[in-house]
C-alpha cells in the first residue's frame, strides 16, 4: 500500500482525519515501533517548537525524544517566557515562528487559540492538548488497544467519570472513526457530559463505522463485558483547587475500582493517559494491577507522534 499524505495541513482534531488516514498512522506508528532505526534520518535538518502553556511529562518528553530519533530537533518554549498573549498577538506569533520551524506543537488552555495559531502559521500545527481536546493521545491510545487486543472495530470501550474531557472528547471521535462501540458513564450534570457537537457528530460517524456510541449514568452497565475501561483525571490541568472537593463528591461514583473491573470482559484491559491520581479516578490496584496499559499507553504516544510528524513534514 503507498504512502497516504495528510489532506490537513494541522493535527487539530481525530475528527478532521478520514477513517482512512487515521487507520494508516496508525498502522504507520506500529511500523515505526518495530523498526525504528529505519526512519533516523526521516526528519533531519527538521525543527519543532514545542510551547507550553500547562505542564507536562509524556507529551514534552515524547515530542522531545521523537524528533529526536527521526534526526531532527525540538525547541521547548514555555508560554511564560515567550511573547504569546501579552507582548505579541496570536498572528504575529505564529508569523515569525514559522520563518524558523518546519512545525509547531502547542498546549494551551484555549482551543480557539489553538486554532488561531494554526491559521496564522503556515506550517503545520499540531495540538498537544486543549481544554476540548487531546487528539495525540487518543491516536497513541488506539495503538495501544490494537498491540493489547488485536483488532479495533468491534471493541467495547467504557470511560468512567468526567465525560466533559479533552482525552474523552478524541477518544470519542476515534472510536467512533475506527468501528469502536463507545460508552461513556457520568453523572448527569452538563458540568461532566460530554460536548454536544462532538458528541453528536461522533455518534453519526458512529452509524457509518457499524459502532454505538452511548452516555449512561450507571457505570455498572457500561463496563458489563467491556473490552477496555478507561478513566481520566477528575482534575484536570485547567481545574482549579476551588472545584475539587465539589467536584470528588460529584464523580465519586465513577471510579474505577475491583469491583467495576469484575464486571468487564475476563481480558479486558484499563487504560488512563496519565498523569493519574490514585483514590480518585482510580484505584492503586486498577492501575497498579496486571490488566493495566497505561505505560503501554504512555510509550505508544513516542511511536504515534513520529509517525504523525513524518506525515506532516516529509514532503513527496
Ligand atoms: N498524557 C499526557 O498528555 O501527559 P502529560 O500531561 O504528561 O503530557
Ligand atoms: N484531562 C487531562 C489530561 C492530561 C493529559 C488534563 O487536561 O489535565
């Protein structure tokens, strides 16, 4: 099969990936994973900016080590210490810096930002999480869900907890991209459900994919014979201390404990994108346990994104 180009010039969003393309960097990051010496020269002479406006382990150090490995390089740049937002508009700044970088990957708080840096810029911008959303890794996650169960379409995935969440938000179109049934358990409040409009354009996808995507309130009957069980943070960076203790009580129900494991499939597997804070959205012995992906997960976002990065930036 010949090599299938990007008809986006960004990575803003799951959704703005055929299922086509999707399926092939998919494909694409597991044969990067099991040859990666063949791809070291694939970037070189290439630079990425990365900018920070939250902090991060996973998505710095995979961007950092990524690039890298493909014989190019990446440049950490903290919103703090940069222009952006106070000294130098979104356009001015996405102006200059693509007279330096062959691309830009940014997390910040502000989806519309995002999308603003990705017109002003004319090279690709990749999204390295929003408050909406955090495509790479939702990419990285079906990699991971196709190495642990050998397929993807036909999966039954259930998300536990806060439904209104950037992982949840790609997770959501990527599933249902890839034929994946998808039930997402939260409480009923609008605070915790999950965008209208992703929702709503996942679940037409979702027709076309031969896949269900669902929003219960009862976490017992989503994880009744679930493939994976995924949870994320209840705080996430953009949560303030304020919300905390309102927001424990509200989710309580939807940890993801033993008991909620019991009811999954026997080889069902956990997964959470990290980081994680144990007592809360999880259990020690869910994430610490033998059924657990979650560094599975955290070096799939390596492979993942080298494969995003060749197909940005190799020309031909
Ligand atoms: N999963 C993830 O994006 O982790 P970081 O916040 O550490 O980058
Ligand atoms: N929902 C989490 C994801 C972290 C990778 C957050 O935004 O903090």
């Amino acid at each position: 099969m010949g090599i299938i180009m990007l008809s986006t010039k960004d990575f803003l969003s799951i959704a703005d990936l055929s299922s086509h393309e999707l399926s092939d960097l998919i494909s694409f990051s597991v044969r990067i994973k099991r040859k990666p010496r063949r791809y070291r020269r694939a970037l070189a002479g290439k630079n990425l900016l990365t900018l920070f406006a939250k902090p991060s382990l996973r998505t710095r150090l995979s961007f950092e080590v990524g690039m890298q490995q493909l014989g190019g390089h990446a440049i950490y740049y903290s919103i703090e210490e940069s222009t952006l937002g106070h000294k130098e508009t979104i356009s001015d700044f996405a102006n200059t810096a693509s007279r330096y970088v062959d691309a830009i990957m940014a997390r910040l708080y502000s989806h519309k930002e995002l999308l603003s840096l990705a017109k002003h810029s004319s090279v690709p911008v990749i999204n390295g999480l929003t408050d909406f959303s955090h495509p790479c890794q939702a990419l990285a996650d079906a990699v991971t869900m196709l190495e642990r169960k050998k397929k993807l379409a036909g999966l039954k995935l259930a998300y536990f907890g806060d439904g209104k969440n950037n992982t949840c938000h790609s997770l959501l179109e990527a599933c249902a991209k890839l034929g994946i049934h998808m039930t997402i358990a939260a409480p009923k409040h609008h605070e915790f459900q999950p965008d209208h409009t992703v929702l709503d354009t996942a679940k037409t996808e979702a027709l076309r994919n031969h896949c269900m995507i669902n929003v219960t309130t009862d976490a017992h009957s989503a994880a009744a014979n679930a493939d994976v069980l995924y949870t994320d943070a209840w705080m996430s960076y953009h949560v303030s201390t304020r919300e905390h203790a309102r927001r424990r009580k509200a989710l309580k129900h939807y940890q993801v404990n033993e008991e909620l494991l019991s009811l999954a499939a026997k080889d069902a597997i956990f997964m959470h994108c990290l980081p994680a804070k144990r007592g809360e959205e999880v259990t020690s012995e869910v994430i610490d346990g033998p059924q657990s992906a979650v560094f599975d997960q955290a070096e799939n976002r390596l492979h993942a994104q080298k494969a995003l990065l060749i197909r940005l930036l190799k020309e031909g």
